[in-house]
C-alpha cells in the first residue's frame, strides 16, 4: 500500500461535506429535472514539483484500488494547456465516483498540499447539452458552468441551472463575478 493508503488505513470512508451532500441533491434533481449526472468528475490542482506529484499516477492507484469505496473507478491524469493538472475520474456508479473524488481531495488535504486544489468539475448533462457544476476549493461553493464553444457560455442557462441548484439546498456561489470559467476541461 502507497502513502496515500496509509493515510486512511487502508478501509476509512471518505469525509462527508457540502460537495457529498450536492452530489446526492443532484441525483435527487435528476429526477424531477433537465438535469443528468454522467460519468465523469474531474480534479483540477497546480501540480508541484515535488515526490508526491512525481508519483501522483501511481499512488493514486494504489488508493483508488485498494479502497471497497472507489474499486473498478477508472481515472486518467491529463496536463491542460493552462500549466493545471486534472486527475478525470471515470465510473457509472455515482457514489463510487463521489467518493473517489473526496478520497483524493482528502490525501492532497493531509499531504499539506491543499492550496494546490482549484477545482472539481462534475459534468451534468443541462438542456440537452454538457454542462458543469464547479466546486471552488477556495470559496467551499459550487457555481453552474456551461461552455458553448471554445471560450463562450451560456450566461443565462448558468444563471437557471444555479437557482435550481440554490433552491434545492446546494450551497451556490452567489457573487457572479466569481463564476470562473474553466476553459479546456478534458472531458
């Protein structure tokens, strides 16, 4: 078992918050809503120079395999054209993409590099077409994000998809200024 392993021993479940709560609101939404969850979640972080990056391929498999909660998640780094690092996790199953996602935000927490996570992307499908819900590490909310081209969006679905998220209980940015787009998500 690599270090990220030991950090949970082995079997721990992964920390429960405001990003499990939103993740369960939206499976919730997807029935009474335009609003489906994929497959796909993506962690976005300034990678460092040091060990724990070096080797992030291979320890997060051993975390990702070794733990009941994530087993069969599939994940994929992928370096965008902004110098950023996305960990893209890959999983039908919801609770285990979930989970897999807090496992790693948890290790990059208790490896002190928590200032390096910027972002999770959970991709929904809104109004028939991709869109995003963003969870800014920094600001602990979510805020709506639906790219229509390389570097337009869709300001007025946004603003739909954010009062829906509000009025169903996920905490939602509500400076619009800090809706920051992510261009170039990889999936």
């Amino acid at each position: 078992m690599g270090f990220l392993g030991g950090l949970f021993g082995g079997r721990k479940a992964p920390r429960k918050g405001k990003f499990v709560k939103a993740i369960d609101i939206m499976q919730t939404m997807s029935a009474k809503s335009d609003l489906r969850p994929t497959n796909k979640i993506g962690i976005v972080c300034n990678p460092g120079t040091e060990d724990f990056f070096k080797r992030l391929d291979r320890e997060l498999t051993t975390i990702l395999m070794g733990h009941p909660a994530t087993k069969g998640t599939r994940f994929q780094l992928i370096d965008d054209a902004y110098t950023s690092r996305w960990i893209v996790f890959d999983d039908r199953d919801v609770s285990r993409l979930t989970n897999a996602a807090v496992l790693v935000a948890n290790a990059f927490t208790e490896r002190e590099y928590k200032k390096r996570l910027l972002a999770v992307a959970v991709q929904v499908e809104y109004e028939r077409r991709k869109a995003y819900w963003i969870y800014s590490y920094k600001r602990e909310r979510f805020y709506p994000f639906i790219p229509t081209g390389e570097k337009t969006r869709d300001g007025k679905a946004e603003i739909r998809l954010g009062e829906m998220m509000e009025r169903a209980g996920v905490s939602v940015e509500r400076t619009l200024e800090l809706w920051y787009p992510l261009w170039g998500i990889p999936f």
